[in-house]
C-alpha cells in the first residue's frame, strides 16, 4: 500500500527543526500540565487544537501526539509527590510511588515513572507501526455495511465500557449523533436543525464542541469546587544518599518483565475502543503484585509498582491511534481529537488514509519516535521544575485556561459564534457529568456521526431498504451479533453491580 520511498519521505519531513520544534513544545506542554492536578494532557490538547489552525497537518498532529505523551509523564509527577494524581490514570502509580517518596527518594520514584513511561510508549509505538499498515489493507476490504457494523459495535462496546450505566452511555451517544446531524443532510446537501442560524449550515465547528464539553465544563467544576484555598507546600524529605537520587541500571533491568508485561497489556487494551489508560494501568499493577515474589512489599515504595501502572498506561497511547488510522474509530477522548484535528486540515481518518496520506502518516510516526525521546530529555532535565508547577494556586491555573479557551475558540471559528456554541456545549457538558452521562461517549459519537450517517444511507442503497438481505454479508451479520451479546453481558453486569451485598442468586 505504502511503497519505501514514501515512507522514508515521511520520516524525512518528521525531523526537521521545524517539526522538532513543535513537538518539543507539546511535550514540554504536556509535561506541564500533567503536572497541575486537574487539567490532564486532554484538556490541553482540547485547547490547543485552535492554535494549530494555521499549520500544516505534520507539525499540527505532532504538536498534539506530543501533548499528549508528555501528559502522561507528567501527571505521575503529583501523583508520587502529593499522592494526587496529575491524571486518572496515574493513580496506580501513587501506590507505590507517594510511599516511595516520603521514604525520601522522591527523585527515585520519579525518574522511576519516567524512565518506565517512555519504555511503554515506545513499545506501543513500535507495535503501531508494524501493525496498522496491514491492518488498513483489511480495512480496505470492508464495504459500507460492514462499516455501519463495525460502528454499531463500537458503540455497544464504548457505551458498556466507560462510565457505570450502559442506558446512560446508550443515551449519551444517541445525543452525540443527534448532534452530528445539526447541518446540512450528506446525501441531498439540505439544511436540517439549523433553526435560522445559517452558520450552522456545515454543521457545529468541531472546537466548539470540543472545547465546551472537554475543557470548559471541567474548568466550571473545577472552579466551582474552590473556596480561595491554596494547595499546602509539599513536605517532602531527601536522605542525602545520592542512589536514592536516580534509579541505577541494575534497578531499571531488574524491572525489564514487568515494564514489558505492562506494555502489552497497556498496547492490547489501548486498541481497544473504550477501555482506556486508567484500567491498563491498574489492571498492570494487580499483575504484577500477583506474579512478584513479594507482594506484602507493594503499597510500601516498591519500584515494580511504579514500572507496572507507568508502563502500561503510557502504552496506551500509541496503540489507541490503531483502531484510529485504521478504521477511523477512536479509542478515547485524546484519539477522538486527533481525528478533529484531521478533519480541521480535510483530511479523513479511515483505511483510506495509507493510500491517500502516507507520507503524513510516516511523517507522524516519526514524529512520535521523537516525542519519546524528548519526553526523556525533558522528564530529567524538568523534574524539579515541575514540582514547583504541582503547587500553583488552581484559580490562577483554571483562570488562565479559561481565557486561552475563549481565545482560541474565536480564532478557530472566526468570531463570537463560535465562542457561544462553545459555551452552550460547557453547560451541556456540566449537566451530562453531574448526572452521571459520559461526556467521552458523547464527543465520540460526534466526530463518528457524519461517517455513520453515510455508512447508513449506502447500506440501505446497496439492500434496497431490505434488511433480510444482511445475509450476503456474514461479517457485518457476526458484528451486529457481537453488539447484540455485549450489551446484554453489559446490561446483566450492570444489573448484578446493583443488588445489595447480602442478595444471592437463590434468593
């Protein structure tokens, strides 16, 4: 699909200084605000999509893929120093981690998390790049039944998977797709719910969206939750001992099979859709304390703990890109925006994407080659700026955020209207979280409703409105039968969560 020539084009274009240059500040960024408690690299990346408008798509992909790396690293930072996990997903990691450095090794534990996080993300990113090229040619393969299928169980699998109730989760992506719809209809170039607003005619501005349900609804909880308090200083202590200052390599090697197991568990479950980094890296964690050979250790500073959950769920993010590029699914919440990205520069995600687009894609894979590296460089040189940056004030933190938010959105979409779709979206998405609607469901279901759409009205073309005729597609058939036994083993799960502890089956 994809001759040597274009590939060695794309990781040319991948280093140059100018796009060197702008993953470096994504992982720096990223870096950043992992480490302030509360905003998390999706956040950033939800901000930043604006700023990458006038770009070109390598540099503006790389910058957010760079983001989102160096998010990863950095929310383990809080997560050791103050067991206050930067990210939901560097909780695992405080297990160990916090324990670790009120033993006074805090730079051990630290440097621990990164040296594990960057081994994990490079192995997802080698798996990426083995497997999605072949995995698009079979992609290729399916037409726009087996899509339409394939989208079904997506959503089966997203709604049973993230957040607790599957009515909720089924309800959240019916509201993304009823959203999509806001426009002008694909196949007769109608316009439809645009209610007299003629900006609305290609439909809602994906930052708008993006930004609103992601980055200013967490923004307006988060304020909500301060009372003009400040975060306490951190109370750490250092022994003196300059090996409690860096991880040796005969401690790093001792790690080697637990920061490996953790990867593939992080790269499995990172392909995916739905399950995300929180579970690879718990899931990592109980692995490893069940196979170590001491397990009453974890809990107590144990290096195998942090290697565990850091490895696995910075593994996630490269294979969260798989289902992405090959299928034009995203995985989580920081896939679905790289697809906006894609699609603010007209370029569609999809099995298409190797043909029409693989020198960008190679150029990316380059790029994140050497957005690990800078998250290394970075990691050692900024440890101990960051733990300066754990403690900022979060009003001045969440303030400033807001502002670049309003800033960006007007940039992006050209004027005030797209600042108050953003601004309608935060309330929405306040309103979808406090009752308990997953606002990752609803964005996904967004970015994927026009293409689902599509993939509808040609299923219907090809069976003539007859559905008897799925029979001549077997694959399709088997898809829609694994989202018909999902969501039941998903309801009866749920169901059974429900009953009171002492409610037996007999009974």
């Amino acid at each position: 699909m994809v001759d040597i020539a274009t590939i060695l084009a794309g990781f040319a274009d991948a280093f140059t200084l100018w796009n060197l240059a702008f993953v470096l500040f994504g992982v720096v960024l990223g870096q950043f605000v992992g480490a302030v408690p509360g905003i998390g690299p999706v956040m950033a990346m939800a901000i930043a999509i604006p700023f990458t408008f006038g770009l070109d798509p390598l540099p503006a992909i790389a910058f957010l893929v760079g983001v989102n790396k160096g998010g990863l690293v950095g929310g383990a930072v809080p997560a050791v120093l103050m067991n206050t996990p930067g990210t939901p997903d560097a909780a695992a990691t405080a297990m160990d981690g916090y324990p670790l450095a009120r033993a006074g090794k805090p730079l051990k534990a630290t440097k621990m998390a990164l040296f594990s996080s960057v081994t994990g993300d490079t192995f997802s990113d080698i798996v990426l790049i083995t497997v999605s090229a072949p995995l698009a040619i079979l992609a290729l393969r399916m037409g726009p039944v087996e899509i339409f299928a394939l989208m079904i169980f997506a959503f089966s699998v997203l709604s049973g998977l993230i957040g607790n109730s599957l009515i909720k989760g089924i309800i959240a992506a019916a509201l993304g797709l009823l959203c999509a719809s806001i426009g002008s209809d694909p196949e007769n170039y109608t316009p439809r719910l645009i209610f007299g607003y003629f900006e609305l005619f290609d439909g809602l501005p994906l930052p708008s969206v993006a930004i609103g349900m992601l980055a200013i609804s967490e923004i307006l909880r988060r304020l909500s939750q301060i009372r003009g308090d400040m975060r306490g200083a951190i109370e750490l202590h250092d022994t003196g001992n300059p090996d409690d200052r860096r991880v040796t390599w005969a401690e790093y090697w001792g790690c080697r099979f637990t920061m490996l197991r953790g990867a593939v568990i992080g790269t499995i479950l990172g392909a995916l859709p739905g399950i995300g980094s929180t579970a690879a890296a718990f899931m990592s964690y109980a692995s490893a304390k069940t196979t170590s050979k001491e397990p009453e250790t974890f809990g107590k500073g144990n290096l195998h703990g942090i290697a565990a959950a850091e490895s696995a769920n910075s593994a996630v993010v490269g294979s969260n890109l798989i289902p992405l590029l090959t299928l034009g699914i995203p995985g989580s919440v920081g896939a679905a925006l790289i697809i906006s990205a894609f699609m603010i520069h007209g370029i569609q995600p999809g099995p298409l994407l190797f043909q029409d687009q693989g020198r960008l894609i190679y150029g990316l894979f380059g790029a994140m080659i050497m957005a690990n590296l800078l998250n290394l460089w970075v990691g050692q040189l900024g440890l101990r700026f960051w733990v300066k940056v754990v403690s900022a004030p979060e009003s001045i933190i969440f303030a400033s955020a807001l502002l670049l938010c309003i800033v960006g959105v007007s940039m992006a979409t050209g004027g005030i209207f797209g600042v108050a779709i953003m601004l309608i979206f935060a309330g929405l998405g306040y309103l979808m979280t406090s009752f308990g609607f997953s606002v990752v469901i609803f964005i996904i279901a967004f970015f994927l409703g026009p293409r689902f759409e599509i993939s509808l009205s040609q299923s219907l073309a090809l069976m003539n409105g007859d559905w008897s005729k799925l029979v001549n597609y077997p694959i399709a058939l088997a898809l829609l039968a694994l989202s018909i036994v999902s969501l039941i083993w998903f309801l009866s799960r749920t169901q059974s969560d429900d009953l009171p502890p002492e409610t037996s089956i007999e009974e």
